[in-house]
C-alpha cells in the first residue's frame, strides 16, 4: 500500500484509529454480554461505553514498553475507564479482538470494493448503451475476424463485473465472522454467548469453531477473489491499450489539454491509466499464494500468517480499490472513435465476411470444403497483395457461377451481425 | 497429472473418449434445436443421434493431416452419419464445442470433488465423536497451551471442509454454462435459441455474452477455489504430521504389518501420505495464478489460454480427488493414542493451567499485573529445570496465601476446559 | 508434460528406462567406490557392470509387491547380477540414488535447454543481421515513439537470451552435485570417498553437506531461472502476437499454403504460435512457486518435495524445451513486412520526428517549454483531425520563424536515428 | 514495506530523498560527459555539480502541478543551478533516469543483503563449531532416523546460505547495468559515450542494447534470487520451530526475563521470531511471479512494471533484510539444550541404531531381507509398547545367535554415527 495507488476511504480503514476503535467496540460489546450473564458489574459496561478512549500514541508508547499490542491497548483504555477496566477483557485472548477486527476491516473492505464495482457497472452500462449500435470489428488472435458493436464488446465485460460483484458478495460473507472463544477455542474461559452478542452487534456470524484463532481457509477465499477481480480489471485495461494501438486507434484514454505524454515526445497521448491497471491487477494477484500458504497453521494456532497479513491485507484491498475507481473514470471518460472502427472494418475490403461468403457458397450447394477453397483463394491476395476482397469474388468465375453480384452485395450486409444484440442487452442489462 | 497420483473415475473425464462423446452430444443437442427452427431437416438430426460414432484413432489420424482437431472429428463423424452430416456444426465455431465440453468436464470434476469432500466429512465426523471428550493439550505456536479435545480438533476440520464443499458448488456453478455463439459471440449464423437448447439438455446455463469464447474469470474462480480446497488439505495434513512426531506420537497414519518405512532403517514408522498430501497441496495451488493469467486474453479471444488449460484442467483436478480421498484414507484408519495425549498433556506438570490459576489469583484481589507475575515465577522453573508446577505454586507463599491447597487443586481440573465442547459440536454438526 | 507440447529428447530424460540407467550407474560406479577401498569385492564391482542389467516392466512388478521403487529395482538388478549383488547399495540410502539421479536428469535438461538457447540465438543472429537496417517504428505504450530498425529490436532479444543460456549455465551448476552420505548425511555406513567417485564419474561435484537429501535450494534456483527463461519466451512471442495484428502487420508467423486459419473464417491468418507460446511460458512460470515452497523440509527431510518434483521435474523441462524449439522454428521462418513497416512509419506525418523538432528549436534559442508546446499544438491536430505534421510544422509561423524549410525537411530523416545501430551490434554480436 | 518490519539503512535507499539525490548525481555525470564531448560548455557541468541541490517537499509541490516526476526534479534543480540547467538530461529520456537509478538502487540493497548473509554465516559458523560434536537425533518425515550432531545441522545451513550469498553476487551482477540511451534506445540524441561515462561513475555497465527501458528479465532474475534466499531464511526458521516444540525442546528462542509470552497464559515460551520469518519468507517469495509478468513489456516498452516495482522494489528488500537480520539474532542469542538432545536420541531405546544392527546382522551373513525382518519385529514394539530396543533384541534368540552382547552394545555407540564429521566440518568451514 503506498499512496500513489490509494484511495482515502478504504486506507482509513487500516490506520491505526479505526483498528483500536474496533478494537474497543469489540471490548465494549463483550463487556455488555458479560455483564447481561452477570459475569462482570454492569456498571463496569456502562462505565467502558462512557469513558472509554485511547490515544494512538500513547498506546504506541506503552507498546514499545511492553511488547505486546493488545496489552498495551488495554492499558491506555484502563487509563481512561478507571477501576471497571479490570472487568475488560476478561476470558478473552488476544486473537479474539485480532480475529475479530481484521474480520470488521476485510468487511468494511469488501462493502467499499462492492461499491466500486457498482460505481464501474454504471459507467460501463452507460457506454454500452451509448455505443450498443456502433460497428466495430470482433478480433480472435488480434486477427480481424466478424462484426460485432462496441456496445457489445462492453456488455461483456458488464457481465463479468457483475459476477466480480456476486464473488465480493461471497468474499463478504466467508470473512464475516466474530470469533471470542478463548486462549484454544474452548470457551473454558468465556461463555459462547458472549461471541454471540459481539457477532450480532458488529454484523458478523459467530465462528462455528475457533482454535486460538480463526481459520484461514477464510481469508484465502478472501484474497483469492480479489485476485479474480483483479485479472478482470486487466482484462477491460488490455482492450483498452489495444484499442488505443497507434494503428487501431479506436478508443483513447483521456487526454487533458495540458497534459504531457512524454518529457521527450510531444506528440506522445499514452495508455497510461490502463498500462498501470495491468501492473496493479500483478500487485492484487500476487497475495492470493500467501493467503493460501497461511492456511495450514501448526496446530491450534502459529503466528506465521500475521506478518503476512499486515502487509497484504491493506496492499490488496488499497490497490484493489485504486485501480476499481481508476477503472471506472477510464471507462467514463473513454474517448470512442467510430469512424475509425469502421475505417477499420472496412481495411480489409469485406474480409470479414468471408464465413458468410463460404456459407452462403454452400447453401448453393457447393461442398464446404470447395467454398472453403474458394474463399480462401480470394482472401489471402487481400491480405498478400491489399486487393479487394468484393472484387477478387466478383472476378472468380467459381464463385460468380454460384453468387449473383446482388447476392454477394447482401453477403457484405453489417446488419446481419449485429442483429440479436438486442438479445444479447436484454441478457445483461434486463433491458434493450 | 501423473498416474501415480490418479484416480481412475476423475481421469477418466479428460480421457479423449469422453472429449469426443461430449463434442458428439453438443452437435447432436444443436441439430435437434436447429431442426426444431427448422434450419436443418429434422431427418438430419435424427441421422446424427441413430447413427452418429466415433474412433478416437480415426480422429486423430485425420487430425495429424488437417491439424485442427474440430474439423478431425466432424469428419470422422461424417463418415458414420453419411450425407445428412453436412447439417451438423452448422453456424457454430470450434470454440463453441470447446468451451461447452470443457464446462461439462469441470462440472463433472466438480461433482466428484463434492463427493470427495462428502466422504472425508464422513470420516471426520466420525473420528471426530469417536474423540469428542479424548482430552488433548491444544498447541499456539508448537507450544502447549490448554486443554482441547481430540474430537474438537476433528469437529475444526470439519467446518472447514463443509466450507469447501460450499466454495465448490459455487465454482462448480462459476463454469457450468453453455456457448453456442459463433464466431465473435454475435450469434449470427447461429439463433440464440441453440444454446438455449443445449444448455438445457447438458446441465448448463447459456452464458449471457460469449465472445469467442466463455470469459476466462469464470475459470479462474474455479481454480482458486480448488486452491483453497488444497490449502485446507494441507492443514489437516500437517496437523497429523505433527501428531506423528516421534516426541509427540499422538496420533499415527495407519501402518500395515507388512509396510517398510525405510529401506535403510527398519524401524521407521514415516507419515509419508499427509507428507505427500503437503506436496499435492503445492501441486494444486500452483495452478491458480496461471488460471488468473488466463483472464486477460486479448479482443475477442486469444488462444494463450488453451495450452494452459490443457495442463492444469486435469492435472488441478486429478490431483485434488486424489489427494482428498487419500486424505479419508489417512483420516478412516488413523491411530490415535489417548494415552498419548494424556502423557503430554502430563508432561509440564500442569502447566497448561496457568491461565486459570492466574484468574482465579485475581478473582481473590491479586491485581492481574501481580497474578502474572506469580504465575510466570513458577511456571519457567518448569520450563528451565523440568520442576513441577502444582508442586512450585504450593510452596509458593505468596500463591498460598490467596489459594489453598484444595482451590487450587481444583483449578487443574480439565473438565473446566471440556465443558463447552457440546455447544460446539452442535454447531458444526447440527448434534452433540 | 503433455505429448502435444513435448520433443522427444528431453521427453526421453523422464523415461523410467532412462530414470533406471541412471540408477544402475550410480550403484556401479559405488560399487567401484567400495571395491577400490577394500569394502566390497573387486569381483562384485565387475559383476554388476557386467552382468547388470534391468526391465521396466518387472521393476513395476516388483514394486507393485514391495511398494519401494529403490527395493524394486535392487530387487531386478540381482536377478540379473546374481550372489554378488548383495555388495550393491551398501552403506546408502535410498535418497543417495534417488537424488543424484535426479541432479543427473536436470543437468541432461539444462544441457538440452543450452542447446535450444544456441539455436534460438543463431536464428535470431541471422535474422537480426538481414532486417539490420530496415526501419520500423518504436513504441512505446503501443504508441508511436521514434524510429528503430528491425534489427536493433531482434538485437535486444539476443541480448536477453544471451543472459538466458548463462543464466541455464548458472542453473545447471547449482543442481550438479551428488550425495552418497546415508540416511542423514553423516556417512555413517559408507566413505565419503565413495561419493566423491561417483561424482566425478557423473560428472557432478559432491554435495558439500547433505542432510537424506540434496538441499533444495539448489532445484528452487534451478526452477526459478527456467522461469525467468520462459518469461523471455514470452516477452518475444508478444513482440510477434503484436506485430502481426490486422492494422499493424509488420510481421507473420508462417502460413503454409494447405493450413486452415479457422473453420469458420477462411480468411484467417492467426500468430497462433506465438499465443501459445504465451500459455506454455505461464506454465513453466507456475513451477517456481512450489520449487520454493519445497525448500524448507521438516529436519533432516520430508518427503513433500518428491510428488511436486515428480510433476515439475518433467513439466518444467519439457516444456521450456519445447517452447525454445517453437520459438525458434518462428524466428527462423518468420515474414517480415518491410514495406509495412514504412508505410507505419509514415502513418502519422512525421509525428515521430516531434522530439528532433522540438530540441532544434531549443537549439534555435526557444526556450524548451516553448519549444514544448509549440510542438505538441501541431502533433494533435494529426492524432484528432488526421492531418500531416510536417505541413502543419511549416505552416505554423512561430515555428517557421526558428527553423527554415530545408532544416525542417532535414528534421524528418530517419538516418539520424539509426546512426548507433552498429554500436549497438558490436555490443550484441561483437560485429556489425 | 511497513516500518515494523524494516531497517533503517536499507528503507533509506527508497526513501524519496536517496533516490533524488541518485538522479542527481546520474544528471551531473552525464553533463560531465556531454562537456567532454563538446555537445555542452564544461562551465554548465561544473556549475550542476557546483549548485546543484534539490527539496523532496518542492519537487513534491511542482509535481503536484506538472504531474510528471522527472520534470519536476528538472524543474526544481534548475531553480538552483540557474540559466546552466538548460544543458541538463540534454538527449536523455525520463526512463534512463528512473531505469538507471532503480540499478543503483538495487545494487546497494544487493550489497545490504550480502552484509546481511556474511553476519548471518558468522553466527552460524560460530554455534555450529560451539555444537560440533553434540549428539542430536536426526529426524526424516519427522521421525527419529540416525544420530548426527547439532553442529552438522548448522553446517548445512551455513553451506546453505553461502549458496545464497554467491545468488546475490549473481543477482546484483543481473541488475548493476546502467541506460543512458533515449527514447527508444537508439543513442538518436545521445552519444553511446554517456553512457559508458556514467555507468562508469556509479559501478554500473552499460546495457548491452535497451529500449527505452532495461529489459526486465533482469529484475526477475534479480527477485528471483530473493524468494529462494527468503525460502533458505524460511528452512532454518522450520528447523528452529521444530526444535522449540514442547515435546522437543532441544533449542529455544531468546527469551528475556521481563518478556510476555502470552497475555492470557503466563506460562508461555513462543518461538514467535521463527515465525514471524516463515511468513516474511511468504511476502518475499509472492514478489517473484509479477516480476517475471513484468518480463514480456509491450514493444520498447509500457509502463505496467513501473507499479509494480514501486511496491516489490522495496518491499522485497526491506523485508528479506530485516529477516535476514532477525535470524541473526535468533542463531546468535538460541538457546540450545544438549540435555534434551540426549534424553530425545535415549527415548526410544536405541531405535536409532536399527539399521546398524541390521547391517551387522547380514555381515554375520544374515540375509538383507531376513536381516530386515528381524530388526523390524524388534522395533516395533517399541513404538507400539513403549519397551527398550536393546532389551528385546538381547532376547531375540534368532538376533542372539548372530550377534553378541558385546557385539550388540558396541552397536549403539554414538561415535560411530560422528566419526565424518570433520571431513564435512572442512567441507563447509575449510576447517574442522
């Protein structure tokens, strides 16, 4: 995490004011259930809620003292609580407050991620629509191959960012929950009722079984999905630098008036945003493996993950966030170039069409694998020589013997491809 | 993918045979949907059902000329159902069938991982009642910490793999759609209607926009989750490679009489499966970053994607299922020592109470401050000088004074630790 | 490792015929060893040469009784050797054949890799040296930047493979070593002699310290640089994906006069080797990760290394092995479109020349932001409206005022840019 | 990189103040260069070099506006060098700056991790000689196998990391090249001399042919090299967490008098630094794959490594650092348990000695097979009843009649197992 790539709202999260307030509504809410059972005064609940706080630094000051975070986060609310402060904490472990908070972060994370991608999906559909009727050619292996719109090619990616919503939604709700069990799990120390109270009263579900810590199979589901969102981010960030390709030129980024592409260059307008979408999309991926390998803890519990996850817990979600939001005012402000998606279309002199050329051929009733000769024959002087596609057809007498001119004019016909896009919106969108 | 770490039923799907039986069964599905749209003859796609075969051989002698595997097949196929052949595969692309029949192979795959998973949550149930009240110390960091139970480790397991049956149905859905879309995804040679009929008659969704191909984000879900599924292997198998320690031997793998652990020292009694089963996680994990390689490929389709999926498809898969039922192996025949578990839990002369003794120290007024203290004085003359626990804190006066002999007694109770354990096996297992 | 992406000598290294070859030579050349220090009979050392011998399928026949490979084939080989045979093996230990057979195959597929490597350098060297001078334009972005030539850019990839055959080098080096130490590597039971002889017969070095096994470090290296070779293999495969795109098309894989593009689209010509020389080098990549996780092994070892090797041993090898052949077979047959590359280079009106423009007018006393935006006023006008900047250039007064046309004329030169590309051969090729 | 897991010399070199400084000192050679080339008046490099100075908070300020990092530092280093300053990064590009100070960079945190490694063998070779001849058992899978002695384990890891430091030679080497070569890296605007004038200066070598960045495969060889070190930093961490388990016990982590091993369980001893660096391992090795995804940049270059290497720059180095460092200080202050050695290698009754007595029975000319068999029966009881090894095999009369008492006690001689230490000692220390 590095501010260059972050966003104020989702960094917030991980600083060390929101963590100790977890911290101390998690410690606040135990209190509250403990009292209820009677375990603790409640007046010493009460007393926590209404006079607890802590200061960042001086809990740093009294960390440095004694080594251990919890204990002096503890410390410092005593110095404010007073007396009741000896009823905080009580049967609890360390990794009950951790587990529990980083739980609260990740959500809080999560619902921020959700929200991203619903800001993305706006800006998508709106292109989409905006575009949904504008040819522009279908690439496979960078190669020309049919018609498609750009409205279409973004309804795509509308779909796979819907389904990046649903994976958050799941990422959500496997990292959802509270665990307040004690030293082992057992709850030796602690009635369960008290995890239940702090779970209900923080959003979360109570962990079904804890050891010291809870398990983290969950995280790894959590940062596997951010890692698939990622990949999708640089899948729309690679249409876009391909699109912007000097000699595609079909979209562009934004460019400012002032803007300089290039110190060196000044003719320079660069993909830039998108460039370093595929480079933040590496960032998010690459904590997916270690979430993983901090599944198999020794035993009950070993601190190996937590390293870890101080570092990937905010780099993955901050970057994660970054590039969503990038993402969005990217495809916001995209500048599209219709005229040279049909100029493109049009290079190749029908080329495109050939499938329907060939098919039409043998609806005549030549064999598909003579139509296939035949076509190919006329298609690869065009891309040899630059001829006319349409021209070489007209001038080869096996193919005029079966298509009149007027017939192979109807072959070049763009409207035939785009003719179920509709179906397609209504797929998507719900709506055409 | 290795025979060694095969098994017969989850090969079997990426066997050639059932590639093709598949590809033969989506053409088939699609003639009897173009048929009812009254684009072929109906007598076609009765034709295709009643007389469509094929040799896995032909195909690939005819592949080894045409050097493109859909076009082998549809000939071979041509050759069993004679004229009205020329109707199959109509309007369709070879992505079409691929990506269709790969869907059906990770359906496939995913149900017998479900299965898998099924049957080694049987086998945890099992040993975990078995266990439920087998008092055992709980470990944080390969130290002792309190007492748990055999039977609550297991219930932990448990959890964790009714989770990853969960993480598998949702992937199993992530990839169980259908493309029947041509060229580009525009469905313009092809109607819409087609996929919907074969996805209908295979089990699968109609992916709502294909381009060339089904979106790779799909796939890359998938093999994250078997990512995370192999994670939570490994922690089951490290747990028992630990249990197996020659110092620890709390539980064993089984051991047949007529085993050699080592061919150099007779002696050996090695926990080689959960050891291997470490490995075979790595093997699975290593799949996934790959998979969200995959994502980006370029426009409409690159083939970047196919070779890696040729490898990782059944290789992920392959080695899970074997790794997971090797794993209920290892879980159905392990030897558990009881008495064992009791002799560690012995082992520091009750240190493993230390907790509670320091609690109840409090609850008679001693500030928590000064309980620690008093604690940690007599519990590192264990650890250093291998003295005993209960005895140190008898003779320590400070301890005597708020505890007698009788309360303190009781605190080395490990009922104390057990009592909840019910409240924990009726969430996991709906039962106590 | 999969036939399809597989050349049979490398293949031909995890044979079991050639895994069992290895392993007779090791207990050989031990039994030589043994036989000069007086341990065992000079006869028995002579028997085993000369009666030795084996077969496959009565190894796995064996072992399928005994289940241990090394007993197997001890087993086999005595059927062969006869009484003296109880001299072979002694005083070692499974992992002393097993991982110095291991050392022996990567060195055998580092020694093929080095070769790949020489003739991919020799393909590049030549096709490098015949598109020395032909211009083409440099991207950066995927935009256009300034004039290259074809050769410079086939210049650096010699470069970065040069780095690829010392870095194998390296590799093969750091997995060159032999032990035959016993079950932990104390030599306990046999002379460190014994090791040092079958070493230098093997031509490896003697492992320095063992523990059961060769540390595993050495194969993390090992996989580590395969990984790195094989992101080269991609970095130029996407050089040629990119240069064969429709609009770019400076550059085209082969296409043989009978190939078939697509079946649907007989116009295609697609770099579809290049694309799968994208995926292959994604699953050399993903073998670093577990290669590494395997190096920190429990005590003196454990046994989780082997089912990953097993599978990353050949798969990596293999398949780098294949994707070198594959690369260099594009290299070599390689079209290049000279005339394509001009007419790129020409697309834009000179834009490439803006930077020259921009320092002569520095040069001409305009002060570098001047100069700045006096240049980028006349180089978007080409990018938005399509015009020529060498027209607007000398249309622009401010700009007219500083540079005359001839010294404009003189700014479009593209012999300037190439005036260091025997340089830079020198370095490379150590000729120009 | 968080500052709980950083050092400070090695954070300094990313600290934006060391990097300006780098950039500066890049300008000011290069100007040296040009002046002696004539392109510039000598009196404008000596004035760079005379005023030249920078503000990390003013650069901060112009970039703020002009959104350009190197145009600012120009910007702002004209402020004090006045007029002169026009005749600085004359013909460079942004990339030879940001590529050239990145190598410098990296080569001082290359020689930081040598330092680090050179303290780390000290240590180690200082507790190996202090536990040469202590007897500990050797452990396979876990299990006990044959004696060693804890200097010999020491030993291999000191061999070990001499391994790591000869990688980080290679992989400084790797990186320590320096590009001053413009745009697209045809010298177009700058003479090769530059080049070789600054690498010069800052112990660099020019690169061989840049684009307009340096190639990456050297940075992926570069954090390469670092995740297998890390994964040796991870080995030895295992090992000592193995030995600290309770039931183990032969090693343990520095434990200060005043130190908490656990808020709730006084009790506690927690190998928490091991820990700790086996998930630091984690976080070093994830850097590896975007690294080499940072490889196959698009044409002469795009700028999606550029986010890339901002995070894993320094993050990889800081943490290997600091870990490197932290296991220093864990081998140095380990506190080693001879006494537990022993009481561990008695705990079975000699069962490490089985295959010794094995080897003896078939030199009395037992059968290897009947050998086996017999030592086998003998073991197993131990491990199954907890009897002596010795004992059942005095009473074994088919072992009796092979073997003396005398003859089988002298069996179990520790010394027999150490007697190559020293040949290994001088192996790996050139001393013994």
């Amino acid at each position: 995490m590095i501010p260059r790539y972050s966003r104020e709202k989702m960094a917030a999260i991980w600083a060390p004011e929101s963590k100790f307030r977890i911290w101390f509504e998690i410690e606040a809410h135990a209190c509250d259930a403990q009292a209820e059972l009677g375990v603790i005064p409640k007046e010493a609940a009460k007393a926590v809620w209404e006079r607890g706080a802590f200061e960042v630094e001086r809990i740093d000051a009294i960390e440095a003292e004694v080594k251990h975070d919890v204990i002096a986060f503890l410390t410092n609310l005593a110095e404010h609580v007073g007396p009741e402060a000896r009823f905080v904490h009580q049967g609890m472990t360390s990794s009950d407050v951790l587990d529990t908070c980083l739980a609260v972060q990740l959500v809080r994370a999560a619902d921020i991620l959700i929200e991203d991608v619903d800001q993305l999906l706006a800006a998508i559909e709106r292109r989409a629509f905006e575009y949904k009727d504008t040819p522009t050619v279908g690439r496979s292996h960078g190669i020309h191959a049919e018609p498609v719109t750009f409205g279409l090619k973004l309804a795509g990616y509308h779909a796979e960012f819907q389904r990046a919503r649903e994976r958050l939604l799941i990422a959500r709700k496997e990292i959802a929950t509270c665990a307040i069990s004690g030293a082992v799990g057992t709850f030796a120390n602690i009635d369960p009722r008290v995890e239940e109270h702090v779970a209900k009263a923080l959003g979360l579900e109570p962990e079904p079984v804890s050891t010291q810590v809870i398990p983290r199979d969950r995280h790894a589901m959590f940062f596997a999905v951010l890692g698939v969102v990622a990949s999708s981010v640089e899948r729309l960030a690679t249409e876009i630098r391909h699109l912007q390709r000097t000699e595609v030129r079909e979209a562009e980024e934004f460019f400012s008036e002032k803007q300089k592409g290039s110190s060196a260059m000044p003719h320079k307008r660069n993909p830039v945003l998108t460039e370093n979408l595929t480079g933040l999309a590496r960032l998010v991926r690459m904590t997916v493996v270690p979430a993983m390998e901090n599944v198999a803890l020794w035993h009950e519990r070993d601190i190996s993950h937590s390293s870890v996850e101080r570092m990937i817990g905010p780099d993955a979600t901050v970057t994660l966030d970054f590039a969503l939001a990038r993402l969005t005012g990217v495809v916001e402000k995209l500048i599209v170039y219709p005229e040279n998606m049909q100029a493109n279309l049009d290079k190749l002199g029908g080329l495109i069409h050939s499938q329907r050329v060939m098919l039409a051929l043998t609806q005549k009733g030549v064999s598909r694998e003579d139509a296939y000769r035949l076509v190919q024959r006329n298609a690869m002087p065009v891309w040899l020589e630059g001829k006319d596609f349409r021209a070489l057809l007209g001038a080869d007498k096996e193919v005029t013997a079966a298509l009149s001119p007027a017939e192979l004019d109807a072959l070049f016909d763009l409207g035939y491809h785009t003719k179920h896009v509709d179906t397609v919106f209504r797929r998507v969108f719900g709506r055409a």
